[in-house]
C-alpha cells in the first residue's frame, strides 16, 4: 500500500523528469537559434495529460479527469505571438492544429472542431466561444473497458461522471481548483444542464473495444524499460 512518503517520492522523481525536459528544451532553442532558425520556428509546448499523486485517491494518470490531469500547459512562441499574452478562457488541445495552421498561413481545415485561438492576442476584445469541452478516460492498464469516465467543462464547471454507480460529480473550478467540494446535490438545475451537455458522450453499455494488437518482441522491452508495462502485459497486445 503506497502512502504519503511514497507520493512525496513520485513527486520528486515528476519534478526531476520535468528538470530533465526543460534542459533539453532549452538544447533544442541553442541549437534553432545556432543554425539561424529560432526566429521564423513557432515553438509549441504541450502536454496530453497531468499526473495524479492522490489528490483523488488514484495515482498517475487515465484513471481521472480532475484538473491535475486535464488542466495543462500550451506554450507558443515564435514569430507573430507576442509575448507574455496569456489567454484566461479554457481551451482544449483540439485548438492546437487551427491555431498552427493560421500562424504558418496555411489554409484552414474542413470539419475540425477546434479553433483558431491567435484572434484572442491579435484582437484584444475579441472572447473565446463559450463551448463545451469534453474528456475521457476508460483506458487504464487492467480494465479493458469495462469501467469509463467521462467529463464535460462548461466556462467555471465541470461535471464529472462514473461508470461505477453511474455517478456524477459537480465542480466549481473557479474557487475550488482542486474540486473537493461536490455540487451535485446543492446545485440541481446547474446539474441538469450539464447533463444535458454530457449524455451524448456516455455510451450505452459497456464502451465497445477492440482486442489489442500483437506488439513486437523489441517494442516491449523498450516500453517495459520506460516504465510502460506495469499491471497486465496482456493490455499491450501480449499475454
């Protein structure tokens, strides 16, 4: 049974991970500025989830979608960005790719849902749409399906739903960035609403799956070396 010790630890380790990738971020802007590159390269720094050390009960990541693992970073630097220009208003990283586009003065995409989020620096009063933004989770090693998460943000709420039980959780991220005060219950016309936006998202049933494909001999040791191949080894395409 890990404790609070052991999640000090993993925190360290976490920290010296990110330590280690700013070094090497900072080798890749040496070696851009060095050839002559650094000022016509748009620079992108994103994450496709955080880490979970407890503060949900879980730890790593996949197992939730509470902010320590949906709220992260996208950076942008590089010509026609300017800079210290934060955007306030949630964003996903669906907006990553029409964002891009419009800096590199490529034509847009058809039928993408994200969108072009450098309006919001080059138009001072210009707002992000109100959107919803979704998440989800059903892919931890061991569970196969059986058992989903899924969760919508709407401006300064989140609603969070469980598989097991069918439960539904409420937060106001704006006061309570670390979503332990639950509204569900004090909160019923705001909790029906949020529903609303998120039942096209849960699936009826059981989420469908697909038997996982044989990975090669060599690609296993590589995950298993990187740490990837702890709990089943059969959710990896081997048995």
């Amino acid at each position: 049974m890990l404790g609070p010790d052991d999640a000090r630890h993993l925190r360290n380790l976490y920290d010296a991970e990110l330590r280690q990738q700013d070094a090497r971020l900072g080798r890749l802007l040496d070696g851009l500025e060095q050839g002559g590159h650094l000022d016509d390269t748009i620079v992108v720094l994103v994450a496709d989830h955080g880490e979970e050390f407890f503060e949900h009960g879980g730890l790593g990541h996949a197992r939730s979608l509470h902010q320590e693992l949906t709220r992260v970073p996208m950076l942008l630097a590089g010509p026609g960005l300017p800079s210290g220009t934060r955007v306030e208003a949630p964003v996903s990283l669906i907006d990553l790719v029409p964002t891009l586009l419009e800096l590199a003065g490529a034509p847009p995409l058809s039928g993408v849902n994200g969108v072009d989020l450098s309006r919001y620096w080059r138009e001072p009063e210009a707002e992000p749409p109100k959107r919803p933004l979704y998440s989800a989770a059903n892919h931890w090693i061991g569970n196969r399906g059986r058992h989903f998460k899924r969760a919508v943000r709407d401006g300064r709420y989140a609603l969070h739903y469980d598989s097991d039980g069918a439960a539904y959780a409420l937060f106001d991220v704006s006061t309570d960035p670390g979503e332990k005060q639950d509204l569900a219950a004090s909160r019923p016309e705001l909790l029906a609403t949020l529903r609303q936006l998120l039942a096209p998202r849960i699936p009826r049933g059981q989420p469908a799956t697909t038997p996982a494909p044989a990975v090669p001999e060599e690609l296993v040791e590589e995950l298993g070396e990187l740490g990837y191949l702890e709990g089943e080894r059969g959710s990896y395409g081997r048995p």
